[in-house]
C-alpha cells in the first residue's frame, strides 16, 4: 500500500512541475512579445527620425543652391542715413553735401 502513496506523490510532483514549465514558458512568451513591440517601436521612430534628417538635408540643399545662384551683382549696396541711422538702397538715398540721407525731409 505505501508504494501506491509513493506513486501518486510522485505523478503530483510530475504535475507540478509541468505546469511550472508551461507557466514559464507562457512568461518567457509574454517577455518576447513585449521587446518585439519595443523594437518595433525604437525601429519606427529610428525610421522617422532618418525621414526628417534627409528632408532637412534636402532642404539645407536647396536653401544653399538659392543663395549660390544668387549673384552678387543683383545685390545693391545699402546705405545709412546721416540723421536716423536707416540703411535705405544706394539708389533710393540722397545724397547732399557730401552725406547721405534716407529722404527729403532729413536732407533739408
């Protein structure tokens, strides 16, 4: 009779441990999902932040073309004003006595 006790703590034990296995196996599972779905969304803003880099690059590009293909023959001197200090286009200043102004009235 006490090898039929023996037999069945053993199979309870057996239990035991599958489950145990099982459980851990579950956690494990859980685990992985969880740093999948962490990776995937390091990889997404990873993605996003090399999508701004290059738009930002391509603007920098252009943005450098323009001022290259501006030529500095387009470009007119400015001037300051004696009275006020405004620095108006060479072209629009008035020039008298030998100073410049930013118009008639701190020319007079």
């Amino acid at each position: 009779m006490g090898w039929i006790w023996i037999a069945l703590v053993v199979v309870v034990i057996a239990i035991i441990i599958a489950k145990i296995k099982r459980s851990a196996r579950l956690v494990i599972y859980r685990l992985q999902e969880e740093e999948d779905a962490t990776k995937s969304a390091e990889e997404q803003r990873t993605a996003q932040a090399t999508d701004f880099h290059q738009e930002l690059r391509q603007a920098a590009d252009i943005f450098s073309r323009r001022v290259k293909g501006m030529r500095s023959s387009n470009v007119e001197q400015m001037v300051s004003c004696e009275k006020c200090g405004v620095y108006v286009p060479a072209s629009e200043a008035i020039v008298r006595r030998g100073k410049v102004y930013c118009c008639e009235e701190h020319s007079a």
